[in-house]
C-alpha cells in the first residue's frame, strides 16, 4: 500500500489526542471532519495499533496498567466521530452544528477537519463570496475552540504563484486564509526526505525537523551522530537551519 496518500498526518493526531493522562497524553475524543472522502478506517487501525502496543511497552506502574485496560484499538476508534462533507455546505452546516456535539461529548479535546480546502476550490465563480464565507468560518472555528477548549486543525494544499521573475508558494486559499491561523505547519519534500517547519507560531521559534511516515503512522528520524560522517548528506545541516524558503517549489501540504 502507498502511505503517502493518506491522510496519516490527521489520523495520527486523531488517536494521540486519546492517549490516557498517565501516558502524557489527553485522554480525549477526536472530531474528525472528512471533506475528501480519503478517510480510512484500516489505516486508523494501524495507527491505533501501534500506539496501543508502544504504550503497552513502556508501562511502568498500575496506573498506567489500568488506564491500558481502557486504552484499545476498539476504544479509540469508538471515540473518534466522523463525519463526511460533501461540500462547502454541508461544511458549513457541520461548523455550525458543532458547539452542541461539543457540549454533549465534552470529553472532545481535537476537531481535525481535512481538508479546508477542497469544498472551497471547486465550483465557486463568485471569489468574493468564498473569501466571505471562508473568513466566517475562520472565526467560528476560533470561538469553538476556545469556548470549548479543543484544538482545531485544518489541513490546507498549497499552491505556486508564478510571478514576473519568481515562483512562490502560496497557500491555496489564498494569502489571507494563510494570515488566519494562529499556527502553521507546512510539511514537504527536500530530495528523497520529509520535513516539518514550524511556519508561524505566536509562542514558538521558527524550526524544521525530519519525519519519516511508516506503517505504524506519523514517526521521528534518527539522526545521525554529528561527529560521525553520515551517508546521507541531506541530513547533515542542523535542523534550525532548515526553515524552508518561502519561495522555494514543491509539493507541501499547510497544517
């Protein structure tokens, strides 16, 4: 099966944010808002799999032991409530649903909605209205998460501008759907390896760190020992060094 398809990056926040307390995690419940149809349920089995058996692995004491009892394959995806958007207005219609489900399944500490991008970039001749509309939603979507205390995550495609004498990467709804966040995080290619760069964060510093997407989901790189030469030189470069030029091409993806 080819991983780089699927949606793994949403997924894996998904069931992270049901990890139990005593494991560092939330022991929450996820949203997750389907607008693409890209949804899988086999690979959220995966990945909820391989985060059942790490914690499983580094249990430590009875706390942790009895929270495994809880802490399933079947359990997290009973706590994962889907929904699929065919369109801008069923989208839309959902955000404006989602303060009651909130209220009722308090227990919600992540709404994901992948993507925000592909109901508003098909069939929308009036420019003027999408912006309006995306702009509302963009407050809704603020006022949930902060009278709700739950994480919002929008995934978004970017695009290349061609200019007079340059290319940048813009995102594909626009500059000003870009400024609305309150964090980005772009993930792209560099040759053969997959980077994420901090874009923009009220708290945090610009940075850049490699992952890799496995079967078990979303994972770390192991970097070489710096005072070994490595075999790969791509990886060489520290990792703050890395901030990805806002006008360099290829194929990222806005988070």
């Amino acid at each position: 099966m080819h991983w780089l398809s699927l949606p793994v990056h949403s997924i894996q926040l998904a069931v992270d944010a049901q990890i139990p307390g005593c494991f560092g995690g939330l022991g929450g419940q996820a949203v997750y808002i389907d607008t693409e149809g890209s949804f899988l349920v086999e690979r959220a089995v995966d990945v909820a799999t391989a985060a059942v058996q790490h914690c499983t692995l580094i249990t430590k004491d009875t706390e942790q032991r009895e929270a495994l009892q809880s802490f399933t394959v079947e359990t997290v995806l009973s706590q994962l409530f889907l929904f699929r958007c065919h369109d801008y207005v069923e989208l839309l219609a959902q955000t404006h649903l989602l303060p009651d489900f909130l209220s009722q399944h308090p227990k919600v500490r992540l709404v994901v909605i992948d993507s925000i991008a592909f109901p508003f970039r098909h069939s929308f001749e009036d420019l003027s209205l999408r912006t309006r509309l995306l702009n509302g939603l963009a407050q809704q979507l603020i006022q949930i998460a902060s009278q709700h205390s739950v994480a919002v995550v929008l995934t978004n495609q970017m695009t290349t501008r061609i200019g007079q004498n340059q290319s940048m990467l813009v995102p594909a709804l626009g500059e000003s759907w870009g400024h609305a966040a309150t964090q980005r995080l772009i993930l792209h290619w560099e040759g053969k390896h997959r980077f994420a760069s901090l874009y923009k964060s009220p708290s945090q510093r610009e940075a850049t760190v490699p992952y890799q997407i496995t079967p078990h989901g979303f994972r770390d790189v192991q970097l070489p020992d710096p005072s070994v030469t490595p075999a790969d030189p791509s990886l060489t470069p520290g990792l703050n060094s890395r901030k990805r030029p806002r006008g360099e091409e290829g194929d990222p993806s806005d988070v």
